[in-house]
C-alpha cells in the first residue's frame, strides 16, 4: 500500500516552535545554536526543505544535551550481554502472561492488521512486548534532546543522528508531532513500536483513518504500523522464523553476525540437524548463541532476517521469536 504523508510548510514548524516556546524556558545545558555545527544544520534545513532559519534555531536552543543519553547509547544490552543473560530480561511469566492479556484485548484489530498485511499477529504482539512491555515503558526521554545530544556530542553516530534530526522536524511539520514535548527512548525511538524518525515517516500508518498517526496510544495505528514494516521488509506469511539445531563438525560454526550466506542444504551437509519443512534451497543464518553451561545453535531463516531489520541484533530477533512462540502457547491454553 502507498503511504501518503502531508508536507512540511516553515508556517506549521513555526507554530509549533511558537507553542513550544511559551511553554518552556531557561533550560539547563542547552545546546549552543552558534556551534558551528549547529548553525551548519540550522542552514541545511533552511536550504534543503525551506523551513525558516529562526524557528529551527528557537527549537534547537530548547535541546538539552543529556550525558545520561551518552551513557546509555556507550553499552547497549545487544553488545555487553550473552545470550543466557540477555534472554531472561524479555522471556519473563509476566511478560508472556501481558502478551495473553494484551492479545484477548486486542484479538480483532491483530486479526484484520496479520490479514491486511500477511504478517503473524504473534509477532506484532512479540515486537510491542519487547520493544515498551506493550506500551506500558515507552521512554521518558525528549526526542528533541536525545537527537540533539546523539547528533552533535556523539562523533561515532554523528552523521546517523544528524539524519534522524532531520527526519524529526520534517517529521513534527508533516503530522502535528510536538517537536518540544515527544518522548521516547535514549535513541530517540517513539511510541509503542520505537520507532526512529525515519522509520515513523516511511512505515506509520493512520489505519483508523482520523487524519492522525498516533504511535503512543492508538493500537490500530500501532500495529499496522509494525505490520507495515515486516511486510515491506519482506516477512512471509506461514514460514518459520528460526529452529534450534545440533552441530556435529567444524565446518559452519555459526555466529552472531547478521548473514544470510548459507542454505538449509548446506547447513545439512555440513552436519547441522533441525527439522524444518523448507526446501534444500532455502537461504539460512547460521547462529550460535552463548547458553548458560554450553552452545546453543540455531538456523534462521527469512522471517527471522526481517525482525533483524527491525532491531540488528540477532539476539533481539531471537527474543522477539521466543515470546512469540510463548505467547502463542499461553493463548492457544486459554482458549
């Protein structure tokens, strides 16, 4: 489906700069609009989507820059954990329990949005429940700080955020986002999904039709919004995302590296067992995960490479797989 966004004008970014600036004032650790930098951007934006000089300036003298940002983005838990330490945060009783809950509250909408878009309702239900604990833990950051602070003080990303920046006031202009007040997490991720700036313009969906897309509060917008992500990532309706496998031989190790770079067959060949229905043919990632006395093995497949678009860790695909599958189980028992 096409996904139609209204323009940014300078006049739209400018009242909401307006409204912004009677509400606040005088921030602590604002971020210096003469840096050159700053000023370098302020002029891009003028010079690329036209918006007025003095409004993006007013905004951005409204950004703190936060060290706590910086901290937190310096040991994401995807790069400092193993997989046994990694895995009991989000395969929890009470989140598996919450993912049952949210999916009877939500039964109709998931079942139109998995039909719409060929996505599995469980792993919509998954993504929410590991991404905010199905919106309960959306962030409590501002997006415009944690931008702001990524984009100018954090040189290893500088160039990404900067881009996100951008997407961001493009972003408040097109759909009424306030640009001052919109929370989210450390990397500036929104709503419900987390999604970044970027992400929220190519993939949100006002699926309720009220000329709004919510991402903080609106379910049906929520989901179709992650449904419409896995689908354009190319996500397979009724295919399995990943099987546990046994490794016998040197050849093929497995890693945690995200490359789809070998075959069902091949893995076969090389002495991986799993049981899967999937053609010789089929591309695979071979994975292997520190349990917690020895090696786990596992082999994804396409689906599983999608969610790895989603977040580009295949420990995260990995979780989200699970508590999809526990999900699944504890509401197949209810029924």
């Amino acid at each position: 489906m096409k996904i139609r966004h209204r323009r940014v004008t300078a006049s739209g970014l400018a009242n909401l700069v307006g409204c912004a600036l009677l509400a606040l004032s005088g921030l602590a650790n604002a971020l210096d609009t003469q840096r050159e930098d700053v000023a370098a951007f302020v002029t891009k934006m003028t010079e690329k989507h036209g918006l007025d000089a003095g409004s993006v300036s007013q905004l951005l003298a409204q950004a703190e820059i936060k060290p706590g940002i910086l901290d937190a983005i310096s040991k994401p838990a995807e790069r400092t954990l193993e997989w046994f330490e990694y895995r009991p945060i989000f395969i929890t009783e009470k989140r598996i329990s919450k993912g049952n809950e949210f999916w009877q509250t939500e039964q109709d909408v998931l079942a139109d949005i998995s039909a719409e878009y060929g996505v599995a309702p469980e792993a919509l239900v998954a993504i929410v429940g590991v991404e905010t604990y199905y919106g309960q833990i959306m962030g409590s950051y501002r997006v415009l700080d944690a931008l702001s602070t990524l984009a100018f003080e954090y040189p290893p990303r500088s160039s990404f955020f900067l881009g996100q920046l951008e997407e961001f006031l493009i972003l408040s202009g097109e759909s009424g986002v306030d640009p001052v007040s919109a929370t989210g997490s450390y990397a500036g991720a929104m709503g419900a999904p987390q999604f970044i700036p970027s992400s929220f313009r190519a993939y949100a969906v006002d699926h309720d039709k009220d000329g709004r897309i919510d991402l903080w509060t609106n379910w049906q917008d929520i989901l179709a919004s992650v449904a419409n992500y896995f689908n354009a990532h190319g996500w397979k309706q009724g295919e399995e995302v990943a099987v546990r496998a046994t490794r016998n031989g040197e050849s093929i190790p497995g890693s945690r590296e995200l490359v789809m770079d070998t075959t069902v067959g091949a893995l076969r060949a090389a002495g991986w067992e799993f049981e899967t229905s999937l053609p010789a043919e089929t591309p695979a990632m071979a994975i292997k995960l520190q349990g917690t006395s020895a090696p786990e093995y596992w082999v994804g497949f396409n689906n599983f490479r999608v969610i790895t678009r989603y977040n580009h860790s295949v420990m995260y695909a990995m979780a989200v797989n699970q508590l999809a599958q526990e999900v699944v189980h504890r509401t197949q028992l209810a029924k």
